[in-house]
C-alpha cells in the first residue's frame, strides 16, 4: 500500500489485492473491486513485485511505475 501513496489502510480492502504466479513461478499482482478502479484513475502503468523467504520470515517488495 505504500508503494501507492497510501497512509491510512483503513479505506482499503485488502482482499481485493493479491498475487499469483506466471508459469515459471514469477509473481506478480492482481487487483479487484474499488483497487483495480484506483489503479486506473491514479494513471499507474505496472506494479512489479518481488517476494522472498526464510522458514521464519517472509519478504515484498513492490514498485508501481505511473504515466506522470
């Protein structure tokens, strides 16, 4: 939620965001319901995602690139 500028999660539905595989096992983001919408008024092109972890940690990184 950082990656798109948001402070307060509160108005955000976790649920409409998550992630999948491509074949070869790279992950990547899939948005529904009102984040998708956002996503395309706020002119965001990409979200790139990267995810790491250990037996006790686990690690994202995500990168949204926009239009501006």
């Amino acid at each position: 939620m950082k990656a798109a500028g948001v402070d307060f999660i509160g108005n955000h539905k976790l649920s409409c965001i998550g992630t999948k595989n491509e074949v070869n096992g790279k992950p990547f983001i899939v948005l529904s319901g009102r984040e998708a919408d956002l996503f395309e008024q706020r002119q965001y092109k990409h979200i790139h995602v990267s995810i790491s972890h250990t037996t006790q940690y686990a690690v994202a990184y995500v990168v949204i690139e926009s239009e501006r």
